[in-house]
C-alpha cells in the first residue's frame, strides 16, 4: 500500500496524541492524531498492513494508495484490520479482506413508511464507526443503523434458537434493530453487544462510576472508568485466552463479574480495547499507551515478546522516519528547555530503541548464518528443536557432548552427510594448507635465486 498520510496538525504534539486503538487476535492498531495508523504484534496474514507477514515488535506506519485520505477510526479483528476515512470509505486488509468499500446497500426496508424514506434522503449516507471481531466487520452510519459483513450470525432453521456463522461478501443491514438508532458497538469472536437508543440495562459495578468506553474481546470484556479505573472479566479472570496466566487459591479460574485491573491511575483515559488474549488502554489523553496479557509476536508494543499480565508501558510514539523531521524542527526548542539537565527522557529512549534495533539486526544475521551452516550439514533448515541441549539448559555450550549426543542421535543417512560435509571440508583446509606453504616457498627462494643472478 501507498501513502495515505493526512495533514500533520500545527500542535507538535498533535503526531504522537493516539485518538483511537484496536486491539485483534494477536496485533494491534492506533490511530495518531494526524490521521496516520500504526501497527504492531503478529503479521501473519497482512494484518499489519506493511506489505509483509513479518511480526513487528514496535508501532509502524500504515501506508495508503490515496495520499489525501484522512483516517478518524480504527478497528481489528482475528486476522483482519479496519479503518474508516472522513470521506465514509472503510479500507480493510489482511486475511481475504483486500478490499476497499466505498458505497453499501441502499438502506431500507420493505416496512418503510413515506415519511420515512423521505428524511432518509434528506440526509446523505455515510459511516461514522467501525468495528472488528473474529472474522467479523461491522459498521454504524450517520442514520444509526448497524451493517455487518464476514462471518455474520444466522439463526437456525431448526427452531431452537441456536446460531450458525455463514460468509457475507458484502456489507448487509441488521434488521434487528430496525426503529431504534444504534449509538455503539462491540464484537468479539462470537458474540457482539450494541448500545442502541431505546431500552436500557444495567450491570452493577462494586461501587458507582462514570464508564468511558467498553470493549469485547474473544472471551473477555473490560472498561474503563473516567477516574481512570479499569474492570475486566471474562476468561482467566478476565485477562482473555491466557492459558499460562497461573492463579492461587480463590481467585483462580473464569471472572464472572468485573475484577479491577490492579496498575497505575490512568488518568484521562481515552479508550479500551480487547484483543484475543491481550488489552490495550489508552490515556494521559491519547500520549500514553498500556497493555496487558499475551505477550507473543510483540503484541504489546513494549519491545519483547513475553506475557505481562499487569499493565506494562506502550513504547510510543514510535521514534522512526515519520518523526524524525519533526524533532529536527524541535531541537532547539530541547536544548532551551532542558537546559544543563542532561539528556532529556526521549533522546534516552531513542538511544535505547536504537540500541534495540542494532540487536535485532545482529540477531537477524545469526540467525541466518545458523540456518545456512545447518542446512549445509545436515540438509534441512534450522529450527527451535535443533538449539542444543546444553545451551538451553545453563545458557553454556558443551561442544564435546553435544557432537556426541549428535553423533548418538544420528542415522546413517544423517552420518553418511555427516562424514561427506567433514570429509570435503578437510580436504579444503588441506588445499589451502598447501597452497599457503608453497607460496611461502616461492618468497623465500626468489630472493636468493635474484641473489644468485
């Protein structure tokens, strides 16, 4: 995909202010307040909407085809990312979701009084949110009406009520909540909840609190408060699929009411938002990002890829290209703030992602060099499984046992490669040996041969 970067706001802090955050199976979305999305966690699938597969640890820029494109929402399912443009278009990527909707169906139906359709086409269509659950999409436009496409619910012929999932290609009215103006939506894998404008229910909480945004994930839900408290429950006492999440005693197992995320008062919180097996909260008024749970793939922006089941930092904004021209433009205003201080808390953090990046790459080229070296010899890539034993035990490499242990383990296909992969490299070593005495041979007789003349 293309640049679809928006006018930067003239506020400097405008670029690193997140207005919005999603939060899929295993990556997540957040919308800058220029309009630019980022991305980060796994990228199986084009998720990430990178141009690649590859996981990414750190929040990067999604690039667009129009350059003049706005964004004003964000969403993420299991395997597929949203986002909404001012214009009302909706752009989607990742697993079989290559697809840019720009008009839906014609929203009516065959109840429709006159008076009705005539308000309809008073005000002109268009989506004012997005969201994104499992292999669900779903949209809510400016008339307050829900649309849904991908793997939509559908009641059973049987008549026992129970629900099965077909494939919708294209975006199709609830007909539902027909009469009543849908105001919010949430999906999680199978379920999803909408606040509608008739009709009200109520969940007590443990005292009362002002609620800000809610959020479902695949078997967890959370909210957040204005004070800036966070409740979850759900699976694994509400931290979503955390199967390695280990509990003692009395609260071990499923929250079937809203536990308090126990971490720092969020103050000005924004929104939450549920993944598979993590969550993501942004507040501070949009500078500041946490995450909580799963941690594979760098799903939780912090630079490792391990769980975390208590609010950890959001390493943003993300220091790359994009900003780069910007702290250019504000160096001088550093310099005069921070004065004889030292080095400010953002030049330590670049130092230290720049030092995170020099890492990776030598890490990158290790891993290459093992997987070309273990191919030549044993003919087959290198996997996690073929790490020896002793360095995975004490972090120390017993080269004596382990050749033994390889040559124990070995077939005789595998021993036969074994002595051909040895035997040719000996002879190697014997050529060069030799080539290296004979040239020695040669330097020393040319001086004593000129000598001689």
């Amino acid at each position: 995909m293309e640049s679809a970067a928006g006018t930067a706001d003239d506020s400097g802090n405008m670029p690193h202010k997140v207005v919005a955050v999603a939060a899929g199976e295993a990556h997540t979305l957040a919308l800058s307040g220029d309009g630019y999305v980022y991305s980060w966690g796994r990228g199986m699938f084009g998720r990430l909407g990178t141009g690649s597969e590859s996981d990414e640890i750190f929040p990067v820029r999604v690039k667009f085809q129009n350059s003049e494109l706005k964004l004003i929402a964000v969403a993420a399912g299991a395997y597929h990312s949203l986002a909404l443009a001012d214009d009302g278009s909706v752009w989607s990527w990742g697993y079989n979701v290559c697809i840019l909707f720009i008009r839906f169906l014609e929203l009516g139906s065959p109840g429709q009084s006159k008076d009705e359709l005539e308000t309809k086409s008073k005000a002109p269509f268009k989506l004012c949110a997005v969201k994104a659950g499992g292999m669900t999409s779903l949209a809510i436009d400016n008339l307050g009406a829900l649309w849904m496409w991908g793997n939509c619910p559908q009641e059973d012929n049987n008549g026992d009520g129970s629900l099965t999932f077909v494939s919708c290609f294209t975006p199709t009215p609830v007909w539902d909540f027909h009469g009543h103006t849908v105001v919010k939506v949430a999906c999680g894998n199978e379920h999803v909840v909408a606040l509608v404008s008739a009709g009200e229910r109520h969940k007590e909480l443990p005292q009362p609190v002002y609620l800000v945004s809610v959020d479902c994930g695949l078997f967890h839900t959370s909210v957040v408060s204005s004070a800036g408290d966070v409740w979850s429950w759900g699976m694994e006492k509400g931290l979503g699929l955390c199967p390695d999440a280990s509990f003692t005693g009395t609260d071990s197992g499923d929250a079937i009411s809203p536990l308090r995320i126990h971490g720092p008062k969020f103050n000005d919180p924004v929104q939450v938002s549920c993944g598979a097996a993590h969550t993501v909260l942004v507040a501070h008024d949009g500078y500041k990002l946490w995450s909580w749970g799963r941690g594979r793939s760098g799903v939780l922006g912090n630079g490792k890829t391990v769980d975390c089941f208590s609010p950890t930092i959001v390493l943003w904004p993300p220091l790359n290209e994009d900003f780069k021209q910007e702290e250019l433009n504000q160096d001088d205003k550093i310099v005069d703030q921070k004065g004889s201080d030292g080095v400010s808390e953002m030049e330590k953090l670049s130092l230290a992602m720049e030092e995170m990046k020099l890492l990776q790459s030598k890490l990158s080229t290790m891993e290459r060099y093992a997987s070309i070296l273990h191919g030549s010899i044993f003919g087959k890539p290198f996997e996690v499984q073929d790490i020896p034993i002793s360095l995975q035990n004490s972090g120390t490499f017993d080269i004596a046992r382990e050749w033994e242990n390889m040559l124990e383990s070995s077939d005789r296909s595998g021993l036969v490669r074994l002595e051909l992969f040895y035997r040719n490299m000996l002879t190697g070593v014997k050529d060069k040996i030799l080539k290296k005495r004979i040239q020695e041979l040669i330097k020393e007789c040319l001086p004593s041969s000129a000598q001689g003349k």
